[in-house]
C-alpha cells in the first residue's frame, strides 16, 4: 500500500482540485503519499482507494476535515507584507472619500480571506483601531478551510517570538503574557469572527464589504480558479472597496474591472 500508484494520485489530484481549488503537481506526488499514508493509518483504511471512498462518499465529515487540515498549506505573521497595513494607515481619507458607506454607517467591514491562525485578522484589528476613524465599527471576519489553525485564531494565543514582529508598542497594548507566549487582548479579539469557509463555493454574504484581504492564497490555485475566485471578490466588495492580494500575486493577465491603486492593491 505504500506505493501511490499514478491512477490513484490522479483520482486525489482531481479530488482535491475540484474540492478545494488546489492544483497538485506531479512533482508533489511524493508529498501527497506521505502526507495520504499518515491519514490512512488514523482512519484504520486498508487502501488508498478505501480512504478515497471515504473522502468521495460524504457520509464522514470529519474525515474530510482533517483531509483539508493535511493537505492545506498555513504561513502567516503578524503585519506580513507590512505595506498593505501602512497604506491603510496613511490613507484613511482616501478610503473614506471613495467608500462614502463607512462613513455613513459609522462601520468597516473586512474579510480576512484565507486568515490562517489569525495575525492577518488581528494585525487589521489593530491598524484600524489605531488609525482609522474613531468609534468605527469594526467587524471582521476571518475564513479559512483548515480547522485546526481557526481554533489557534479562535483562541489567540500565539509564541514568544511575535514579540519580532509586533511593536513593542502595539504587543503591550493589545496582547497579555501567558504561559504560552502572548494571548490576543479581548479589545481586539471581540472585532474578529472566524468562520470555516471554502473558497471553492458560493459566497453567501448578505452584506458586502469595504476591504478583503486574500494574500498568498491564490499561488495555490490555477488561472482558472484565481480569475473565477478575483470575480466573486470584486461581487462582494462595495464601490470603492479594496482588494489586498500577495505580493507574489498579481491581476496582470487577468480580465477584471478593478482599478490598480499600487501593486498588489486595487480598488472596485
């Protein structure tokens, strides 16, 4: 059972593709054998093919979790790719002028798209409260499709070495000393929902929103995912909302009626 057939890792290739946007290479096959042999030997299955009908079947779902959990790649920090944070610090009236709803409303809405553990959705948390419009609502939802990294988000306790990337400023304001390294204070965790949410299906927000940030998810997925993926996101943003891509990311190529504000930031 150890050898992955090429059959088989095209049935998981499809799989995994079709489910969740995700393209493994060829060259991954390796990878995906080891990553398949652990799973297998927890569910107590027999086969790569017996799992597979597990996975296909739909009547274990927590099988297709931890399926998800394995196969899903998680790298964040607090304030990564630091210019997208301090653009928002330096143009809150830019936002506000092209985004007439926030002020109106007296609210910001952001989605944190891919959020991971958390830093992305906390550091928002933090730059908002600190430079944007006092007493805004602030309501951001954070997604991923991984549930293990939600409950670390959920929980907000992360290790010691955040201290390298948060001000010192900012780690004594907004995060308390435990045990276990830093944990997220209740002023900036009670600002973030964490949902578990697959890209792949249809997004069923009554509300639109303001900014989205989706950084270094797309790498993952094919051009025919990211165009379907940069459609729905300019669905959900309100005129004059902004879209935050990776810096390893770009709409070039792409057909998309957002404006281009800086790279990797583009404005509906």
């Amino acid at each position: 059972m150890r050898y992955l057939s090429d059959g088989t890792f095209l049935k998981y290739r499809n799989f995994i593709y079709d489910k969740f946007g995700i393209n493994i290479s060829q060259d991954k096959k390796e990878m995906l054998q080891s990553k398949l042999l652990k799973l297998i030997v927890k569910s107590r299955c027999e086969s790569y093919e017996e799992y597979f009908r597990i996975l296909t079947q739909g009547y274990d779902k927590e099988s297709l979790f931890e399926f998800s959990n394995e196969i899903t790649v998680n790298k964040t920090d607090f304030f990564r790719e630091n210019n997208h944070f301090e653009f928002i610090k330096s143009s809150e009236d830019f936002i506000i002028d092209k985004n007439k709803r926030i002020r109106r409303n007296n609210e910001i809405r952001v989605w944190s798209a891919g959020c991971s553990t958390g830093e992305e959705a906390y550091t928002l948390s933090i730059v908002l409260l600190e430079h944007f419009l006092q007493g805004l609502n602030i309501k951001i939802l954070g997604t991923d499709i991984n549930s293990n990294v939600l409950k670390q988000a959920i929980e907000g306790v992360y290790s010691s070495t955040i201290k390298n990337n948060i001000d010192k400023y900012y780690l004594l304001k907004y995060f308390k000393k435990c045990e276990r390294g830093w944990k997220a204070s209740e002023t900036i965790r009670r600002l973030v929902t964490f949902r578990l949410f697959n890209l792949m299906d249809d997004f069923p927000f009554k509300k639109s929103f303001d900014l989205i940030f989706c950084r270094n998810v797309m790498i993952y997925f094919d051009s025919k995912v990211q165009q379907r993926l940069i459609d729905k996101f300019y669905d959900v943003l309100v005129p004059g909302g902004i879209l935050f891509i990776g810096h390893s990311e770009s709409l070039t190529g792409k057909k998309h009626k957002f404006q281009y504000l800086k790279p990797t930031i583009y404005i509906k």
